[in-house]
C-alpha cells in the first residue's frame, strides 16, 4: 500500500529574472529514493533547499504559490558539514549529538573511530563528508535530503553511502540524492532537471 | 527544545571564550578586556593628569571603551555559523532563528559584560573616580551591557555575508548604541536614577527586538 512522504506541487524558483524550473510535481512513497540529475546551476540544489523548507517556492506566473508536504522529520546533508572546525571532531559531533538525543552512531562503519581527538579543520574533503553523514544518521530524520553527497568520497565512501540509503530506504524512510556521478538507489528512480530555453518557462 | 537551547548557548560561550578559530583558550575574553583596560591607563597621558578633569570625564571614557569592546567580536557573533550551514540545520530541526539569536545575545553578553564590569574597577580608579560615581559606572554597565549585546548580535546577522560586513557592522552599531551611551553616561553627569532607568529601558527594548530582528534578517539571507 502507498504510504506518501512527500507531495509536491507546482514548485517554481526564480533566481533574479531567470526560472530555474516551473510548475514541478513530485511525489514520493516511503522507502522511496530519487536520483536527482542535470548540469551545474539547473536548480538541483534549490530544489533541495526549497524541499527543505529553507528557501520559499517563487510564485508562479499562473495559479497558486507551490506547496510541499512532508511527513515525518526532514535531515540534510550539503557541502558544508555543520561542524566547529576548531573543535576535535568527537566533541564538535557531540554538540548534534545532544541537540538530536542520539545515542550511538556508526563512527566504525564511517571510518571515524581513529579521528575523534582530531579537530575537524584537519579532516579531509572526504572525512568531512563522513563526519557530516555521522551527524545525519544521528539525526534519526525519515527523509534524508543529500545534496551531492558522493563529492571528495573515495570508491568506498560512495559503495558506503549506497548502502547506507538502500538500508535507510528499506527502514521505510525516503532519500532524494543529487550527484553528477551514477549512484545505485533503490528503484533507480530519477528526475533530470534541464535548463530551461533562455527567457521561458518550461 | 529546552535541551537543544542549552547545548546552543553552551557552544555559543565557549566559542566566544575561545576567541578565533585558532586562538587559545581565554584569549576571546582576555582580548576585549585588555583593550578597554589599555584605553582607560592611556587616556590620562593623553588629556594630562590632572585629577579634576580625569573624574569628570573617565565615567564617559569607561563607557565608549565598554561600547568598542562590545563591538570587537561582531564579525565571528553570526557569519561563520551560516556560512558552515549551523543555522540551516537548526532550522531543519525546528529551532527557531529568534531562539538562537536569544541564546547568542545571551552568549555575548556574559561573554563580555561581567568581565567588563569587573575591569571597570581598576580602570576607574586609574581614572580617579570616586566610590558613588564608580557605583554609578557598575550600575549603568549592567543596565545598558544587555542592550550593547542585543545590538551587536543583531546587526551581524544583517550584516552577516555582506563584502566588508565587519566594518559595515561597526558603523551601524555606534550610532544605534548612542541613546544607550547617552542615558548611561548621563547618570554620572547629574542624570543620577532616572538615566540609569533610561539606560535600562532602551537596553529592554534592544533585547526584547533584536532576536526578531535578527531572524528575519537571517531568513531573508537564505
């Protein structure tokens, strides 16, 4: 039975005086993923802010201003990690840690154990990465928003972040993942978003 | 909700205690506080030692050193935690910007305040003030302190991601700090109670506004 987590309607975002998309519609069932594609500066990372509820949907040039429904709690995970880059990486990941009551994370199977007494400024691209996924799984969110979450990971990190959406996907909860490299979700379900003709709306 | 507050105001204060990203440990207090005492043992070789004139003024000097060391953190008080994605993922939460623009009013002011009240007292007594007029300065620090606070976090967040925003903040914040500099001042020359209840109201209003303010601010950045 179609159990919905997310409906979407009629989404536009305007950036200054260029639509980067108009009139969309999504929907997805929990334990759903989607795949989302397209060239640099088509919306992809809009799009997510707006599904986040951080940026808001641009009126349209007809009808009613988009709307988003979630159900359940909404985590996301973009290019910055969201941690004190003073801070050693165990402590600056306890300050979410307290804020989201998490209890154990999977530092082991993220490949952090070793870092902890390191401060974050330290970490590389991908150990950030890492260390910012930490802070999502301890989020305990049943949508996950990733937003180019393969960028910097080695071939292990992504095999690592298919599988943690496949079981993040298979609990019942929902990801919508952008990425220019292929990713292997579960449904290998996508959504290409093109650049629009110069000027129009699409 | 409660508990993410406290962890927020708690890494707000040690991150202001700690002063820049590389600094050590005490040096974000120690800075603000060694300024103000440096401007109060420096004033007297400027205008002269003598006794009459330094007690006149050193209650005003106390309080324009107090308003600059309130504003030297401005540029670290909003724009790095938007800038590494901290108030995006508190929003993911549902924790609202005024709460954590309140937590950081709060952060500041003990960040700097208490220290600065304690330092008024060396610094009013290599100024010559007497006991009542010292009282006067303590009094009025703790009444118009919240309001400098309140302002200073307020205009980094609209100032937050603007080019040269840390300049920019500096000028907004000195004009708006006048009243406050006025009333507070003012109860050393004669104002007496009712500048210091003056004091304290414009400090009430800035913090009662500033967490929306800031918010908004903040939002409307995104």
């Amino acid at each position: 039975m179609p159990d919905p987590a997310l409906t979407a309607q009629n989404l536009c975002c305007r950036r200054g005086d260029r639509w980067l998309f108009h009139g969309l519609d999504l929907a997805l069932d929990a334990g759903e993923a989607l795949h989302l594609t397209g060239p640099n500066g088509a919306g992809k990372t809009s799009l997510l802010r707006m599904l986040a509820g951080l940026l808001p949907p641009s009126p349209p040039l007809q009808g009613q201003t988009g709307t988003i429904a979630w159900q359940g709690s909404i985590a996301m995970l973009d290019e910055r990690p969201a941690l004190d880059m003073a801070l050693p990486l165990g402590q600056a990941l306890d300050f979410w840690r307290r804020i989201d009551g998490a209890r154990d994370l999977p530092l082991a199977r993220l490949g952090l154990e070793a870092l902890l007494d390191v401060p974050v400024r330290y970490l590389s691209t991908g150990q950030k990465k890492r260390a910012a996924l930490a802070r999502l799984i301890g989020q305990n969110a049943r949508n996950w928003l990733l937003d180019e979450p393969l960028n910097g990971l080695d071939v292990a990190g992504v095999a690592l972040i298919e599988d943690l959406v496949a079981h993040h996907c298979a609990q019942g909860g929902t990801a919508i993942v952008t990425s220019h490299q292929p990713v292997r979700l579960p449904g290998e379900r996508s959504l290409a978003i093109r650049m629009p003709p110069a000027g129009g709306a699409r | 909700m409660t508990r993410a507050l406290l962890a927020i105001l708690r890494r707000d204060l040690a991150r202001l205690l700690r002063g820049s990203h590389h600094g050590a440990p005490g040096s974000g207090v120690a800075l603000p506080i060694l300024f103000f005492l440096a401007v109060a043992i420096i004033f007297p070789f400027a205008v002269g030692p003598d006794p009459r004139l330094l007690a006149r003024v050193g209650g005003g000097v106390i309080w324009v050193a107090a308003l600059l060391a309130a504003i030297l953190p401005l540029d670290r008080l909003v724009e790095p935690d938007i800038e590494a994605g901290f108030f995006d993922q508190w929003a993911l939460r549902g924790i609202a910007e005024e709460w954590v623009i309140a937590m950081r009013i709060l952060a500041h002011w003990l960040s700097f305040a208490p220290a600065l009240m304690l330092a008024a007292m060396p610094a009013g007594g290599l100024l010559g003030l007497g006991g009542a007029q010292m009282g006067m300065v303590e009094w009025g620090l703790l009444a118009g302190t919240p309001g400098l606070a309140a302002l200073g976090v307020m205009v980094a967040a609209i100032t937050a991601g603007l080019k040269g925003g840390a300049a920019l903040a500096g000028l907004l914040v000195i004009p708006l700090a006048v009243p406050i500099l006025i009333f507070g001042a003012g109860a050393l020359a004669g104002g007496g109670a009712s500048g210091l209840a003056l004091c304290g109201a414009v400090s009430l209003v800035l913090v009662a506004l500033a967490p929306f303010a800031g918010a908004g601010a903040i939002r409307a950045g995104r």
